[in-house]
C-alpha cells in the first residue's frame, strides 16, 4: 500500500473520531466497545507510518486528537481508559487545543 494512502486512512479515520464523540456528554451517548477498537486501531496505525511522515503530520494530529480527547474526557472523565491510551498519540499538548470547538488554525488552502 502506498504510503499516501496509509495517511489518507489514518487521518480519515482520525478525523472521524474526533466528528464522532464531538458534543458527547456521556458513556450512554458512545459505543464504548467501537471506540474502544477505533482508538486501538489508531495506535497501532500510527506506529507503523514513518517517524519522518509522522515529524510532518504531528502539529495537526495534536490539534485533531486534542479535540477529541477533550471531548472524551468530558463524556467518559479524566479517569477512563479511552482517553489516556488516544493520550499516547498526542507528541506536544502545548499544541492542544483549549476546548473541543477550536478550530482556530488557518487551513492551507485559504
């Protein structure tokens, strides 16, 4: 598989993530089970693409996945098992977004 395309998954995949507990307010809200694999499936992903694509793509992954564990952290709490393993993949939480709803970067095309 091209490698192109193993960042296009990942990403996607990422990102969906992040659409999909955006807003949750509760366990009842989550498959916990799905996103329990979901989030698995991310880790194992992420250490197989090259820390040279990763060096790239790390700034917008922390703001991504920052986004979605804060809003883990707000349906599961700080204790849950979730949010500390999506954690692992967040390199530099300076770069976290403050809240769920920051989507104040600039996008490339603009």
């Amino acid at each position: 598989m091209h490698l192109e395309t193993k960042i296009y998954q990942f990403a996607a995949s990422a990102g969906a993530l992040e659409g999909y507990v955006y807003g949750k307010k509760s366990p009842a809200e989550l498959d916990l089970a799905a996103l329990s694999s979901w989030i698995d499936n991310l880790c194992r992903a992420y250490g197989h693409l090259p820390e040279e694509t990763l060096a790239r793509i790390q700034p917008d992954l922390d703001r991504t996945l920052g986004r979605a564990l804060i809003s883990l952290k707000e349906a599961l709490g700080e204790r849950n098992k979730l949010p500390a393993r999506l954690k692992t993949l967040v390199r530099d939480e300076d770069r976290m977004p403050t809240s769920a709803d920051d989507f104040n970067k600039q996008k490339w095309f603009e």
